[in-house]
C-alpha cells in the first residue's frame, strides 16, 4: 500500500545516504527504521533503579485512611478475630 511521506532536505540526504552505503533502496531504508523504532518501543523500559523501575507508579492513588502504617498488630489481630467468628 502506497505511503507519501515528506522529508526535510537533511533527512532524505541521510536516507539517500544510508541507501547507497547499505546497497538498499530509499524504501527499504526507511520501513528498516521504521521496524527498529517500533521494537525499541515495544521493548520494555530498562530500569536502572527501583525509583525508575516504578516511577510511573507514584502517586498515581490517592485516598484512603491516613494511617494505615499505624498500630498495623493491632489491625491484623482485629481481622484474625473477626475471621475466626
């Protein structure tokens, strides 16, 4: 299926380039690079610490009670309980 895409003069130098030193056609360049920067996008992000690894997780939830990290022994022990009923 045909595709027109229009290129800057630096960008269709560069791909005119890459054609002759690849021995490839104009075309073939282009859907190359196009394959590239889809498996570069569909690769999962590589994390180089926890923060980054989860980032995108901070503060994304909001509410709930404001302490939940307060007498947690006491909490559980309550829900054993009520389980147990």
């Amino acid at each position: 299926m045909p595709t027109s895409v229009r290129l800057d003069p630096e960008t269709e130098a560069l791909v005119a380039r890459l054609a002759r030193k690849t021995r490839r056609t104009k075309s073939e360049v282009i859907r190359a690079a196009i394959a590239r920067l889809a498996e570069v996008e569909a690769a999962p992000a590589s994390a180089t610490t926890p923060y980054e690894a989860m980032e995108h997780l901070l503060g994304v939830a909001h509410g709930g009670p404001p302490d939940l990290s307060v007498r947690t022994g006491e909490k559980v022990r309550q829900l054993l309980r009520a389980r147990r009923r």
